[in-house]
C-alpha cells in the first residue's frame, strides 16, 4: 500500500498594497479640499483650478469630487469662508470703532497678500452660502451700527474700505524697487526726489506706511458720518 502523500500547506494570500498617500477618506472633506484647491492656486495660478486638476490632485476620480463640491462654484465659496475666518474681527463690539476698523482691515490686508491670486474672483463673489463669510459682515456691520453710522452708508463703506485692503494687499507683494525711475529719473525729478526722500526717512516697510497713510485718511472721513 504506498504511502499517504503529506498535505500541502495552502499558499498564503498575497497581502493588498495601499495606495500612495493619505486615506481617500481623509482628504474628501471641505477642508481637504479647500487645502488642496489653495495649493493648486499657489503652484499653477487661478486658471489652474479646474474640478479635473483638483481631483487630481486628491487623489480621486471627478466622479468622487462632485459628490462633495458640486461646482467650482462651491470651491470658490470654500476659499471664499476658510480666508473670511480668518481675518480678525473681534474688536467690533469691545473696541472703539477706530480700533476695531484698524485690526480688521491690516488682518484682512495680510490674509488677502497671502492669496493675491483669489482677489480678482473673490472681490467679485456672491456671498451667498457662505457662512464664515457672512459672519464677518455681520460682526463689522454691527460695529459700525454701533458706532453711529446711518443705515444707507454701512455698505458703501465697507466695500470702500475693501477695494483699499485689496489693492494694499497686492502692494505687499510689490518689489522694493517698484518706483525707481531708472535712466528717466532726471525727466520725473519730483517724483524721484520723493522717492529719494521716502527711502532716506523711512524706517518701517513702505507698503506699510503707505497702508497705514491710506486707512487713517479713512478712518477720519468716515468717522464723520458718525451720529
């Protein structure tokens, strides 16, 4: 009688790979996708945010995005709220008005020198559904309700004082020799004598004195719409 032939040991099942990088999971949710979209902004410009482009780089099919963020629309509204939250308005009902304006506006200015590429589209940008947003209004409308201002100016001021820290923030970014006339300096000798002057008794950033010049100047005229 031969011998039992000796059971074979099963073959082990082949361990599943993981994909690269973090869980899908993890990122597709509205902060990694706000996180993802203001890299892609910072690496390839405002036209490079496409839904392809960000799905891309989370990782996931467009298919997988659009169940989260139906449009780029709402990717905007995302941005839009994440840097709203970011710019200080806590002064507004424990400050006086004056103080409570400079904090908002030099926050809103360094948030926004941050993320200059977003300007031109967020300036320009519904409001609408977008709580974070929204709740930063609230805060500076009532501080200027507070503080005095008649109902129809609120509004006017507001977006006044925003095309300011807007075009400011853009400033930071501006290089240091941005005035200098070069070989056309004796043809602008006012201009180049200010400029000359400006830089023998400055001691603070340019771009900072500037904003300060601009938002005091402000900050006076507004106040004398004050009840």
């Amino acid at each position: 009688m031969p011998a039992p032939t000796p059971a074979t040991s099963a073959t082990p099942a082949r361990p599943v790979r993981r994909r690269a990088g973090r869980p899908t999971a993890a990122v597709l949710d509205q902060g990694g996708i706000t996180t993802a979209a203001l890299e892609l902004i910072g690496t390839k410009g405002y036209n490079g945010l496409t839904m392809a482009a960000l799905a891309r780089s989370l990782g996931v099919a467009p298919s997988a995005l659009y169940n989260h963020v139906s449009s780029k629309d709402d990717v905007l509204i995302l941005l839009m709220d994440h840097l709203a939250a970011m710019v200080d308005v806590s002064a507004f009902g424990s400050e006086p008005w004056e103080s409570a304006v400079r904090r908002w506006a030099w926050s809103y200015r360094d948030v926004f020198s941050e993320h200059t590429p977003l300007i031109p589209i967020i300036a320009v940008l519904p409001v609408a559904n977008a709580p974070k947003t929204l709740a930063m209004y609230e805060s500076v409308t009532a501080g200027f309700r507070e503080a005095g201002f008649p109902e129809d100016r609120i509004i006017s001021a507001i977006v006044a004082l925003e095309a300011f820290v807007f075009g400011a923030a853009y400033d930071v970014t501006a290089p240091d020799d941005i005035f200098d006339a070069g070989s056309l300096a004796s043809q602008v000798p006012n201009f180049t004598a200010a400029v000359d002057r400006l830089a023998l008794e400055q001691h603070d950033r340019p771009t900072d004195v500037a904003f300060s010049l601009g938002l005091e100047a402000l900050i006076s005229g507004f106040g004398a719409l004050r009840a």
